[in-house]
C-alpha cells in the first residue's frame, strides 16, 4: 500500500466536494422539524426529517433570535442554507440562515410546482437580473394605496431621498381579483417614459394573504417588465415567487424603499468631500502651475535681450558723449585754426597796409597797378588810393 489517507485527511477531502459544489451551498430543504436543543450559547440545533432520512442542521445565534420561533418540533419548513461538514464527528450538518413558514400543504405544493416550473422556464436566472439605478427620478409603487406598507415606503423615502417623485399604481393585493391589477399595475408603469425603478410590496400576512405575488402572470409581468422591479412583499421570513423573479428582493416594504434610494444625507457628506478634494485638487494645481510660471519668468528674465537693450542704451550714450567731445575739440581747433587763418589774412589785406598810411598807385587808363618809377611817364594820368578813397595825380 503506496499511500493512504488518514481520517482527518478523508474528512476535508469531503467537506471540499460539500463546499465545492454550488446547489449544495445555497439549498432550499423541506421538511419536518424534530429533536430541537436550544442550548445556552444561544445557536440552535434541530433534525430536519422525511419519510426516508434525517438531516442535521445549525441555526446560528445571530439568525435565531429572528427566524428560530418557526421552528417547532413537528412544524413543517423550509429551510436554506449550505451543507458542509463538522470534521470533530465527521458528520455533514446543513448550516441555515433561512426559515420559511409552508403553511398548508396543498399551498405549498402548488408553490413548489409552480417555482419549479418557472425555474425551467429561466425566469429565475440571475443572470438577466438589473442593477438598480443609483439615483432615480421618479419610482413607480405597485401596492394598495391604503396599506401600510405605501405609507412605510413613503416614510422612508421621505427621510431618505425626499427629492424622488413616487408614481402609485394601486391595486389589490390579496385576494382572487389582485393578480389581474396586478399585472395591470405594473404594465401601466412601464407604458410611462420615465420611471426609474418598481417597487412591487404589500405588508405581511399569512401565506393565504400573500398568494396574489405567487401568481404566474403576476410573475409574467415582472419578468417581462423593462424596468428594473423590487419585490418587498411581507416580512423578512415570507418568500414568495415575485421575490424570486423580481431583479432584487427586500425583505420588508421599508426595506425595499431603502434599497431603490441612496440617503440623502450621505450623499451631502459625499458631495462635501468630493468638494473638498476638488478645491484642494484646484488649489495645488494652481499651486503648480504658479511655481511653473515663476520659473518661467525667471528664465525669461535670464534670456530677456532687455538686458542686452541696456547695456546697448548705455553704450549708445557713452559713444555720444565720446563723439561730442570729440566734436567739440575738432570744432575749438578748426576755430583756432581759422582764427589763426583770420589774422594772416588780415595781416595781408591791402586796406591794413592803406591804413598804416600807405598808399597805391594805379594806371587810371589801364587799372594797373604801378610797382616801380619805370611804369610811369610824364604826365601819365594816375589814381592815387589811400585808406579812405582815392584822388587823382599826375606824374611829373
């Protein structure tokens, strides 16, 4: 023998195939409710029977003290649950979060076999089931408009989302007339543009009272519905075929209407700190893109060619001054030197030599001017020109 198992071994290799297989972790089990032990901790332990086996189940604390009254030795139920093993005894043991009340007998076959039936026909699959939408308009309500269930949604709407619009479309919701207005009612619903989300409900009753919601047609009409449907239909332990077809189940009318609505007041608190991190968000991209333009103006003043300007302007002015002194000395030494120039010429200007008392001598005939004795005959006529005119002579 190359390889065995040992007893603890065995035992986890089969609670894994329990607790691996998806039908027996979410089981619905009728039977016959024997041997219930309600011990101190609170938990209860009670054997689910047949005509052909007995089952262990586990009704844990925090569940019993809702549901665990219904479970009286001899009572018919249903229960849900998970099956899984408790290894110390090496026993499978159904673990219930869920009592169902079947009432009468010949109800509750008619229950399971038209459940059955609409399970085959895929009515049931959760796959085509919606998502609420999180924030809607306007809410349609199937239910009657004197039952208290209309006003505990209404009461909760009201301090919840106030600013929805609730749409009623009344109807019965017990009795042999209720499923046609029913389905009438959630029909007329969706023929309206604009509604959001139904909410099927009525409050709670026995399972005679609630047998309007385990109507096929009524079912017909939520599968067939385009909006989204809630079924909150009697108290938290009474499941009936809406709860199954419809897109959510509530387990209460208040229930249902907390379901199809945020509350208001955390929608406030999440708007105030999304607002928060869009200023502070804001803040520190201006923050940034301040510090981005400061660097920016930094760098532009480092390549700006205004300093470049200045230094050219001031350049400008220097060589201006250079170039009038220069100006101004080549100006004062042509002035000299055209003084200087001024008093030659006038040193050599004829009327200064007249003005000294000298005198010139000309040809009158000619306009000559006569520079020696030999120029001159007898009687030759002459002009004599002095500083302040001339006279006439003639020569000897």
């Amino acid at each position: 023998m190359d390889y065995y198992l040992t007893v603890g071994q065995l035992t986890a290799r089969i609670k894994e195939v329990f607790e691996f297989d998806p039908i027996l972790q979410d089981a619905w089990v009728l039977g016959e409710v024997s041997t219930v032990s309600r011990p101190g901790s609170g938990h209860i332990y009670f054997t689910l029977k047949d005509e052909t086996a007995n089952l262990n189940c586990v009704l844990w604390k925090n569940t019993a003290y809702r549901i665990g009254h219904l479970l009286q030795t001899g009572s018919a139920v249903v229960v849900h649950g998970r099956l899984s093993v408790y290894e110390p005894r090496g026993v499978y043991q159904l673990y219930v979060d869920d009592v169902l009340s079947i009432g009468t007998g010949q109800l509750y076959q008619e229950f399971e076999i038209l459940k059955e039936r609409l399970r085959e026909r895929g009515l049931f699959d959760a796959a085509r089931k919606r998502s609420l939408p999180p924030f809607p308009q306007r809410i349609g309500i199937v239910t009657s408009a004197s039952g208290a269930a209309l006003q505990d949604i209404l009461n909760v709407l009201g301090r919840r989302y106030p600013i929805a619009e609730v749409v009623l479309s009344a109807t019965l919701v017990q009795g042999v007339e209720a499923p046609p207005q029913i389905v009438r009612a959630i029909q007329e619903l969706n023929a309206l543009p604009d509604i959001d989300v139904i909410v099927v409900t009525r409050g709670g009753g026995s399972l005679e009272e609630l047998w309007a919601f385990n109507d096929e047609a009524v079912a017909q009409a939520i599968f067939e519905s385009r909006i989204p449907v809630v079924s909150g239909v009697g108290h938290e332990t009474d499941y009936t075929i809406a709860d199954f077809v419809a897109d959510v189940r509530a387990p209460t009318p208040s229930a249902a209407a907390e379901l199809v609505v945020p509350d208001l007041r955390d929608l406030e608190g999440t708007i105030s700190a999304w607002q928060w991190h869009l200023v502070q968000s804001v803040e520190q991209r201006l923050e940034a893109l301040g510090q981005r333009l400061r660097h920016q103006q930094q760098m532009l003043r480092l390549r700006s060619p205004q300093a470049r300007i200045n230094t050219q302007k001031q350049t400008v002015d220097v060589l201006t001054q250079r170039a009038v002194q220069i100006i101004t000395q080549k100006l004062a030494l042509r002035r000299s030197q055209l003084h200087g120039l001024a008093a030659r010429l006038e040193a050599l200007n004829p009327q200064a030599t007249l003005e000294r008392g000298y005198a010139i001598v000309l040809d009158r005939k000619t306009g000559h001017v006569i520079h020696n004795t030999g120029q001159v005959s007898s009687r030759q006529a002459l002009d004599i020109r002095v500083s302040d005119g001339k006279f006439g002579a003639t020569a000897d």
